[in-house]
C-alpha cells in the first residue's frame, strides 16, 4: 500500500530502521566500557569485586545503578519525518 508520494514499503522500511536505531542505542547504554572503578562514582562505596568482574567497566554500586535505573527519561520529540512523535503513541 502506497501512501502519497511514498513508494510501497516505505512505511514499514520506516518502522524497522526506528526500531533497529533504538536497539542500538539501548546495547550501547547497557554495555559499560573500561576499567572498572573500585569506588562508586556517586556514594564513594567500594564496588565489590564479583560485580566489577561481571560487569566489566562498572562505575556505580548496585543501590546507585538501580535507583538510576529506577529514574524515568522523558523520551519524545521529533520523529524521522521531522514532525512531532504524538502520532506514534
């Protein structure tokens, strides 16, 4: 199904590149990278080994990564066709 001056599968070509864009980008966030520090970055706790060997390049304690994990990210804005997402939701 053609809509306008797009050609078939447009729409779904769309879709498959939003998502596999969001996919990226969620694997780069949860791959840490680095050394691994022995001190919390945020409560200065010592980062106990097992969690430093586990998680290669870990910076936070587990009580500082789960409440960042915990803090929602307002996401939204502008989709691919330059126009606001309000459609999508």
């Amino acid at each position: 199904m053609a809509g306008g001056w797009s050609r078939d599968g447009a729409v779904n070509e769309q879709i498959e590149a939003s998502i596999s864009d969001e996919l990226a980008r969620m694997r780069a966030r949860r791959a840490p990278q680095g050394e691994s520090a022995e001190d919390c970055a945020e409560c200065g706790e010592p980062i106990p080994q097992k969690r430093r060997e586990a998680l290669p390049g870990v910076k936070l304690c587990v009580d500082c990564a789960s409440g960042r994990d915990r803090r929602q990210v307002a996401r939204g804005g502008i989709n691919r066709r330059g126009s606001k997402d309000s459609q999508l939701k």
